[in-house]
C-alpha cells in the first residue's frame, strides 16, 4: 500500500530555506510552491517578492465612512505620515467624530499627532492640532471639504484613531462670479432626500453685488400651501428679512435674484416621503449686469 502523501510531501522543496525564497519580508512554504508576505503597512510589490509601503495619501468622495491609522488596530508604525482629503457634496460641512483615540502624548502634541484643516489642504485654517489618550470632540469643517494629516516619529508607537466622517447639510457660503453649486442632501442624485431635516445655508457675497439663483433640478413634495417639506428663501441674512418665497413641487418659475448681498435659504423636510430634492447654482452678479441681459 503506497501513500500519495508521502510522496508529495517528498516532492515538495522548502523554497523559503534558501535565501527567505527571495522574500523581502516573509517567506511562506506551501505544497509545490511558496508565497511572499509583507509585514503590516506594507503591500506585497507586483513582482511578489519585494514589499512597498501601503499608500497612505487617500482621497474620500463618499458623505460617510471610516477612517483610521496606519496599521490600525495594532500600533501605528514609526515615522509614518499620513494623509486624508475627504470632500463631501457642495452644501454639506464634513463632520468627523472619533471612535477610539490614542496618540503618543505631548503637551503641544509635538511628537505624533493628528493635523485636521477647515478645506482640501494643510493650508486651510487648522480645526485641531491633536495627540492623547482623550477622545476628542467631534469636529466640523465650514465647508464640504476638510484634510487630516497624521505624523508619527522615530519612537513610541500608541494604537492610533479610529473616526467615522460624515456630513451635516448647511453653511455659509460664499457667491463668486463663477457659478457654485449647492445640493439639498449629500446623496443627491443617488437617493432621495431624508426625512426630518432642517438645514440653512447662508449665502454672503461681497457688498455691493447681488446673489442669482437658479435651479437646474427642484422636486420638493408638492402641497397646495407647501405644509410638508419646502424650501424658503429670504432676501437678507435671517428670517426676520423678507421672504422670496415658499416653495415645493416643481419649486421656484424662474431664477431669483437678492436685493442685497445676502439670501437665507431654508430646507425643511417631514417624517414622511422624500422626493429626488434641488440642485441651486449661485452666482454673485452685479445690478448693471442684471439691468443689461433683461
Ligand atoms: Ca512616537
Ligand atoms: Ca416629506
């Protein structure tokens, strides 16, 4: 009775023996062959042998996910920089809040850290400069757009972050010459837009100029008095300014222009039925302008 077990066993050829089979990092044997392995934060190199280090500038489009240190959940590894650009839908402010927390600690978080920037790069004003073992507040960018960097140095590695980003709807924005968009939720275009939110967005231009608006997609669940969700618009910087209008259904006949450098604009949603929601574009223009194209 023979065994073709045995055989292939004797077959086999431990390629790792000799020179780690080539491997720069880890050299696993299997039957008739052997695999390379890289160490964590490192990706096997396409020749299958050498290892790399595992990209760390990552660029976020989505409204919501997660994100989290190198390496996590072990330690995060030395002399490590990483970085995150996380933009979100036009109208909607990124916001980031932390599920677990703990960078090397340092009073002016001079050795490791985590850099969050109110825009798309380091050169935005800075949200938070932050290191510890505390959980941090959640943060909120102005904008749809905010950048994270994380650096850690040649010694004492700590488990890292985790955090969850999403978005909340509103802001101020500003109008330039060149038109902007604006969307009634973050998942505009691919659902519908949620149920019970409330969301103002503030637009300021500079003074002397005026706001258009204009709406290239509005379906706001129709009523006879807009009772269940609409959208409001003010001519000025709150409520207290006169009202443009209610509006729901199809939405607004035409484009809407401010009287001054300001417009208010409300959103307002019940506990039932979404509709496919508003695309604004705004455009800062100037009186003459508008006097000459009418
Ligand atoms: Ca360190
Ligand atoms: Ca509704």
């Amino acid at each position: 009775m023979c065994c073709n077990v045995t055989l292939i066993l004797f077959a086999d050829k431990d390629e790792c023996s000799k020179e780690n089979g080539g491997c720069q990092h880890e050299c696993i044997n299997t039957i008739g062959s052997y695999v390379c392995q890289c160490r964590n934060g490192f990706v096997l190199h396409e020749n299958k042998h050498d290892c790399k280090e595992a990209e760390c500038e990552h660029r976020i489009h989505s409204p919501h996910g997660v994100i989290t240190s190198p390496n996590w959940p072990d330690k995060y590894p030395s002399r490590k920089e990483c970085t995150w650009e996380i933009s979100a839908t036009p109208g909607h402010r990124v916001k980031l809040r932390f599920g677990e927390f703990e960078i090397e600690q340092h009073q002016e978080c001079a050795y490791d850290h985590l850099e969050v920037f109110d825009g798309e790069t380091e050169k935005s004003s800075i949200l938070g400069r932050l290191c510890g073992n505390k959980i941090p507040e959640p943060l909120v960018a102005t904008g749809n757009e905010m950048f994270l960097r994380f650096v850690s140095d040649a010694s004492v590695q700590r488990k890292g972050f985790q955090a969850t980003h999403s978005t909340e709807c509103g802001g101020r924005l500003k109008p330039e010459p060149k038109p902007r968009d604006l969307f009634s939720h973050a998942q505009f275009g691919d659902n519908i837009y949620p149920v019970q939110a409330d969301c103002e967005w503030l637009l300021v231009t500079e003074r002397g100029l005026r706001i258009e608006l204009d709406f290239p997609t509005f379906e706001v669940e129709e009523e006879a008095d807009c009772g269940y969700d609409y959208m409001d618009l003010f001519d000025g910087y709150d409520t207290s300014a006169m009202r443009l209008g209610r509006f729901c259904g199809s939405g607004p006949p035409e484009e809407i222009i401010s009287s001054g450098d300001s417009i208010l604009i409300l959103f307002h949603t019940d506990d039932t039925i979404g509709k496919k929601g508003f695309h604004i574009r705004y455009t800062s223009v100037k009186y003459q302008d508008i006097l000459l194209t009418k």
